[in-house]
C-alpha cells in the first residue's frame, strides 16, 4: 500500500491516466474527512490499512487532508465499515453520513473525479494567493513602520524656518516614482528654481528636513508608503509646510483626504506647468 501526501492531487491525476490507458478495473473512495475534528491522518491509515482487501491500494492524502483511494475489488463493504468507524468518533453524531465516502468506478466516473480533484486544486491555489498576500501585507506594514519611526533630527527642524529666509533659490521637492512623470514635473518647473527629485517615501522625508524645500510635490502613490503616511510626518515636525499632492487618480476622496490632513492643494495629471506654478506662487516660504 502506497501512501502519498506530497503533490498527490497531481499524481493522483496521473495515476488515473494509467489506469485508464492499461484499462485495469479498479475503484476510487472519495473519504471526505478534511474538517471533521477528532482525527488524524495516521488513525485513518491504520483504519484502511486494516480493513481494506487490495494491500497494493494507492492512497492519495489532499491538501485538505481529505483521502482517496484507488484500489481492486474495493465496494460497498468498505464503505460501511468506513462510515460507521467515523460515526463512533464523530460528536455530535451527524443524522446522515453518506457524504463521508464515495465510491467510483474509474473508468466510469473517471471525469467526475477528476473534476473533484482540479477543485481541490484551484482551492488550494486560491488559499495560498491569500497567504502570500497576507504575508506581503504584513511585510508592507512592517516596512512602513521602520520608515515612520525613523528618527528626524532636532538641529534640521529647528533650523527650516532659517535656512528658508537665508537661501536666495527657490528651493522646489518632487516625491514622484514614475520616471515619466518626474522628468514631466521637472521640466514644466524650469525657470522657478532649483528641483529635487526623490522617489520613494524614505527618500522624500530625508530629503526634505535636508534641504527645507519652499514646496513639496508629494505623489500619493509611493511604492514603500503611500503620501499620506510622509505628509502626516512631515507636518509633525514642520506644521507650515507648503505640500501639494500629486496623484494620477484624481479622485473626490483623495482628495478631501489630502486637504483634511493638511496639503495646501492637489494636482491630478496631466501634470501642467500652469497647474504647478500657481501652487509656486501660493508657498508663504517663496519671497
């Protein structure tokens, strides 16, 4: 009797293929167990082992731990003895139990199996596509916390407001990751002042408590935090910043959200030079 655990639902398939090319007569038992409490694998095994005629059976252990056989000669004296071995560990008793084992003939129902199989597959891919994105989503949010709990140091914020009054430049901050978009911004800003690009969120907050930009050009979409994350940071440490929000979505809740947290505007693409200049002309930090 063999047992196989690792990828059985593939090679359960495969085996079906055979047994359908030599035209060898055998069953198949559907043993429906996978969420019943009170068992466990090996108790099962020995429970077939024991009581099932063919010893060269393939017994084939899913992913929802459900367990099918293939085997010569099996039939309806199996089943009985299956349900009612169940039936005395289940609690509660359920009122009916025919739903815990099915029987096939192979070359008969060779495609009602099968398609019991690719659901079982599919479910399983759809189970880990949800693990991976549960584990990115913790990974995303651990990521984002490192960043919001990186340090700002006293003597940059202490010293914005100086260094803002002091500098003959305009001095203008574009947090933007799509390449297309920065050379965009930065070309329709020539002629107002000296440009600085960063492209992710760790960027734009060094960058800014660095060199005290006069505005901030903060897309919403960054790819380690989103905008609202640096702009919630930013004005923590420097509540007059002059920030305006930059988003190929220009949705109604983006933007109501943006300005409720403090950005002095939003523009939405096409990024025009008209449309940014006006917010150049609007900054309290540009004499």
């Amino acid at each position: 009797m063999i047992v196989t655990k690792e990828n059985a639902e593939e090679r359960l398939i495969h085996s079906l293929h055979i047994v359908t090319e030599q035209k060898e007569d055998r069953r198949c038992v559907h043993l429906q167990i996978s969420g019943l409490a009170g068992f466990n694998e090996n108790e099962i095994i020995d429970f077939i082992h024991e009581n099932i005629e063919d010893q060269s059976a393939d017994i084939f252990i899913c992913n929802d731990n459900d367990i099918i056989i293939t085997a010569r000669g099996i039939g309806s004296p199996f089943i009985t003895i299956f349900k009612n071995f169940m039936l005395t560990h289940l609690k509660p008793r359920p009122a009916q139990s025919f739903e815990l084992a099915t029987l096939f003939e192979v070359r008969v129902d060779r495609q009602k199996i099968i398609k019991i199989i690719e659901n079982k597959l599919a479910a399983q891919k759809n189970k880990d596509k949800d693990q991976r994105e549960e584990q990115e989503k913790i990974r995303t949010e651990k990521r984002r916390q490192k960043i919001m709990d990186m340090p700002i140091s006293n003597t940059l914020v202490e010293t914005l407001p100086q260094r803002r009054k002091n500098r003959v430049e305009t001095e203008i901050l574009i947090v933007e990751d799509d390449p297309f978009s920065r050379v965009l911004i930065k070309k329709s800003l020539e002629g107002f002042g000296n440009a600085s690009i960063a492209e992710d969120g760790r960027m734009a907050l060094a960058q800014y408590f660095k060199i005290a930009p006069d505005i901030l050009f903060l897309d919403i979409g960054l790819p380690d935090i989103n905008g609202h994350d640096v702009l919630a940071k930013i004005l923590k440490h420097d509540p007059h910043a002059f920030i305006i929000m930059l988003s190929g979505k220009g949705d109604k809740d983006n933007i109501m959200k943006t300005i409720q947290n403090g950005a002095k505007g939003f523009v939405g693409k096409p990024f025009t030079r008209e449309k940014l200049a006006q917010y150049i002309q609007k900054s309290p930090h540009i004499r």
